[in-house]
C-alpha cells in the first residue's frame, strides 16, 4: 500500500456495495499507481463499529485519507480527529441536529436484507462520539442542497473554515459524486 490508502466509511444502512465505493474502486484502479480503497463493512453497533475502525487504523502501515457518507461522516470526524488524518466528508450526519429517537427500532440493510434494531444505547453510543470543535484543516466537505435525510445548512455551519463545495439540488446519496472523484484523490494526496 505504498500509494496510500483511502479507508471509505459508510453510512447507517448503507454498506461497501454503494455506488460510491464502485466508483472511487473502480477510478483509483484506473489510476493504478499503488493507492488503495478499503471500504469495510461497519458493525451496526457504533462502539463495535469504532473499535473495528480504531483497531484497523492502528495496525495500518500506509498513509490513510478517511472518506464518509452520512453517518460514515461522523464517524469519520471521530477518527481523523483521534487518528491526525485528513478525511472527506459526503453530506455528513451532524448528530447534534437529529433527533435519533426516530430511527429506534427495526432498520433493514439499502443492499441485501440484513437488519438489525437500532435502540437508545446505539443512540448514546453515537452521542459519545461527538467531537466538539473539529480541526477545518483537516476536512473537504461535499454537500448538496437537495438532501431530504440531512439538512445541508447544519454540516455547513458545522465544519465551518474547512473547504467546502456546496452544490445546488442533489440528495442524500451525493449524486454528482463521479465529477468529485479527481478532488477526492488530488485531497487524499493520490
């Protein structure tokens, strides 16, 4: 892993058969100069999810851009704070804007029909996840207006000083991610 290494965080029943990890592989492959996507499958658990990710960071020996998704966002900011890594954000959850009370229950997986339960500890578990004051330098933020599941303006204000591209229209899933990709790589220093 000598060309580096952009470790790619999904989001809450997402999973690393996204569009977005299909088209950062398969344009990093086309590159073919060492670099790596690894784009492991989060436990549903934030504490085991973290621990995975934490115990992975340790253990990496390449230099490593962190990329997430909505809740793969968060966590990111987690770790790039934990871990002094650069990370890029896609419309990344701000937890301290959400109500997590309207997720309890049954989630079922956007790619096969895997579920689990999501409860009030999860919720807190998340909670303690939160990082008070992120450091700008360390983020690229990629937002588009036309969100429905995360209010684009709360991310804005969140990572305020980083470099941000705010897009009008768009959803959730970040669709103008492809023409992103160059700025992606170009930022993880690939």
């Amino acid at each position: 892993m000598a060309g580096g290494l952009i470790l790619y965080l999904h989001g809450f029943r997402s999973s690393p058969r996204s569009w977005k990890v299909r088209e950062l592989q398969a344009a990093m492959e086309a590159r073919g100069q060492g670099a790596q996507l690894l784009a492991p499958a989060l436990p549903w658990e934030p504490a085991a999810a973290i621990a995975m990710l934490e115990t992975l960071l340790r253990d990496c020996r390449a230099p490593v851009t962190l990329a997430g998704s909505s809740l793969g966002g968060y966590y990111a900011t987690w770790l790039a704070e934990r871990f002094d890594l650069r990370a890029v954000l896609i419309n990344p959850a701000v937890l301290s804007r959400i109500d997590l009370n309207l997720f309890l229950g049954p989630q079922t997986s956007l790619h096969d029909d895997s579920s689990f339960v999501f409860t009030a500890a999860h919720g807190a578990q998340l909670r303690a996840l939160d990082v008070p004051h992120p450091d700008p330098a360390r983020y690229l933020l990629l937002l588009e207006e036309g969100d429905p599941v995360l209010d684009f303006r709360d991310a804005r204000e969140r990572y305020a000083g980083c470099k941000q591209v705010i897009l009008p229209g768009g959803d959730h899933s970040f669709t103008q991610f492809p023409r992103f990709i160059p700025q992606i790589l170009e930022f993880a220093g690939l």
